[in-house]
C-alpha cells in the first residue's frame, strides 16, 4: 500500500514537471526551459528534478513522446470501418484537428530539434520509429495500403506508397503548421478550405 501511494506520488510529480515544461515553452520558447524554472513553477527544489529527469533535454523528449502518443490517439479514434478513402480524408483532418487543439505539443515535436551530435539516428533507426505500432505515421501508411488493396487508390509510375504517403503526410502537416503559426489569426474560418485541399489530394490519389 505504501509502495502504491509512492509509486503515484512520483508519478504525479512527474506529469506535474512535464505540464510545467510544456507551459514555459509554450509561453517563452524552449529557450527558457531550465531546471531553475521549472522548480520555480512547481514549488520544487532544482536539485529534486534530477529524481525524475537527467537534463532539460529529457524533459523535452518526454514531453515530446507524450505528445505523439496523444496525436496516436487521436487519429486512433478515426472509425476504422469508413470507406478507404473516407478513412484517409477523416485521418487527415484528425491530424491537423490535433495541432489546433494543442499547438504546445505539435511545435514541440516538430520544431525543437535534438542538441547536435546528440543520439544521431541512422537511416534505419528512423524507419523503425515511424513503422512503431504506435505512431501516428504508420496509421497513415496502414490507411493507404488499405486503399490500395481494394483498388480505390492508385499508385503510378515513381509514385508508389512510400511518395502517396509522404505526400499525404506534408500535405496535412504543412495545413496544421500554418494554422498554428502564420495563419492562427487569419480573419476567414479555413475549416472548409482544409477540407477541400484534402478532397482534391484524395481525388489525385484515386486517380487512374
């Protein structure tokens, strides 16, 4: 009973310095993330975050795997049983849906770079990240080899699974950058815009 209420109690410091560091960089830039300011933020000793995390750079990387395990999530909740092409439009608006709810995790996970020669990853060690069970980007994949396995997609010369997704993939990435950043208080409502840059994308990949 003592070990579970310790066990929770760590836990619970733990989510508490990852909401800290996500709301310093969201509101001042990874650049303001320290060890200092995150005591400062949750009433803690400096020294004490070291139980819980070696560097700032750990917290970053956690709290970039909590954001891609919620973006996981979220594109999870797609029904599965839509038609192939209803399926990859509804992932699709699922991502950028994401990116607009909490645009603290998508900069985060997409704009903070790792300190350089820092764990460098191989060609490998990258395919192997994104065909995980439980990324976001494997999800898309699955999607498309859906489609293409029941004949509503098409795949044309040079431009097979691989490019239909990573096309897929900037397509709705570069939507959801854009209105998290330049575009986060562009006057016009730009939902049906998003929705028909995909509906033309799909109509290009169904395409004979």
């Amino acid at each position: 009973m003592m070990e579970s209420k310790r066990t929770k109690r760590h836990l619970k410091t733990r989510q508490s310095i990852l909401d800290a560091a996500r709301a310093i960089i969201a509101e001042d830039g990874p650049d303001a993330l320290s060890m200092r300011s995150l005591a400062d933020r949750i009433d803690y000793s400096a020294p004490g975050l070291y139980e819980y995390f070696g560097s700032k750079e750990e917290i970053i990387a956690a709290v970039c795997d909590q954001g891609q395990r919620y973006l996981y999530e979220s594109m999870s909740a797609v029904d599965a049983a839509l038609p192939p092409d209803e399926y990859l439009y509804a992932i699709g608006i699922a991502y950028i849906q994401f990116a607009l709810a909490h645009p603290d995790y998508f900069l985060l996970m997409f704009t903070v770079a790792p300190p350089p020669n820092s764990n460098p990853q191989s060609e490998e060690t990258v395919k192997d990240a994104l065909a995980a069970d439980d990324s976001a980007y494997r999800i898309l994949v699955q999607a498309i080899e859906r489609g293409l396995e029941e004949g509503v997609l098409q795949t044309r010369p040079g431009f097979g699974l691989d490019e239909m997704a990573y096309a897929a993939w900037t397509l709705v990435h570069g939507i959801a950058m854009l209105r998290i950043t330049a575009l986060r208080h562009y006057p016009t409502d730009l939902v049906e815009m998003d929705n028909q840059v995909l509906f033309n994308f799909m109509r290009g990949l169904q395409a004979a």
